[in-house]
C-alpha cells in the first residue's frame, strides 16, 4: 500500500498541537508504561500497523519484555500485567469500542478509579482520544508501518 496523504506536511500547525499534547503526557505522572501499552492495545483494537510496530519499538526500546509485548493482545489471561495495568487496558478497550457495547460501563471505570488519580485517569483519556485520533489519521492515509 501507498501512503495517501501526508498530514504534517499539509497541516502541520494541527500535527503540532497533537505533539504538544503528546510531549505533555510522556511527562505527566501516568506511567509511561502504562501509557505506552494502551496507545498499543488501541493500535491494534483499531488496525493502525504503523502504529503498533511504531509502539512496541519504542516500548522495546525502553526496555519492555517481549512477553509483556506480546502479551498485550491477550492481556486478559496474561500474567504479566499489574492490576493498575489490566484497569487501564480494560477502560482502552470500552473507550475504543464505544459503538461496539455500553460506553465504558461502570465497572470498568470503577476499577480504573481504584488505581488511579482523577487527574490520571484526566490525562489516561486524553491519552486514549489522541491514539485513536492518530489510529484513524494512520488508517486513512495509509501509514507505513517502519516508516
């Protein structure tokens, strides 16, 4: 596949306030691997390769295991993940399925409430609009993955 379109380079003033808001939670008290493995799990909930090969190398990168890598699409019967962790890729999955189910049940928030901060949990759905943002601009224009 071709990559379509080019977004920074058509609309770089938008592609730069998305950076901003990205530099501002990589330094906001989330975990970063917390951060990092559910921008992975959207990816993939959402189909985006560019952006799921370009998470795990940086997860990777930063130290991650492979089997916490590989693990992250089955997280649910993995043992690898802290229960803070698993919070945060459950409300990943109700916030990026939201036309497939109840939008984030209760529950789900609840949990998630247990763990974290209500400015982290601010700042876990922040995270969690801007990946499925770039999902969508990835999927779209055809970003290749490795680029």
């Amino acid at each position: 596949m071709t990559q379509r379109i080019n977004i920074a380079q058509h609309v770089p003033e938008v592609y730069h306030h998305f950076l901003a808001v990205e530099k501002l939670l990589r330094g906001s008290e989330l975990p970063t691997s917390t951060l990092e493995l559910v921008k992975l799990r959207a990816s993939q909930i959402n189909g985006c390769g560019y952006c799921v090969d370009m998470h795990s190398r940086d997860m990777k990168e930063s130290g991650e295991s492979d089997e916490r890598l590989w693990s992250v699409v089955t997280w649910r019967e993995a043992t690898v993940f802290t229960p803070a962790e698993r919070a945060a890729l459950a409300l990943t999955e109700e916030a990026t399925r939201l036309a497939d189910r109840e939008a984030v049940p209760d529950a789900v928030w609840e949990q998630a409430a247990e763990h974290y901060s209500e400015r982290q949990l601010s700042l876990l759905l922040v995270a969690l609009a801007m990946i499925n943002a770039w999902n969508r601009i990835g999927v779209a224009a055809r970003l290749t993955p490795g680029t």
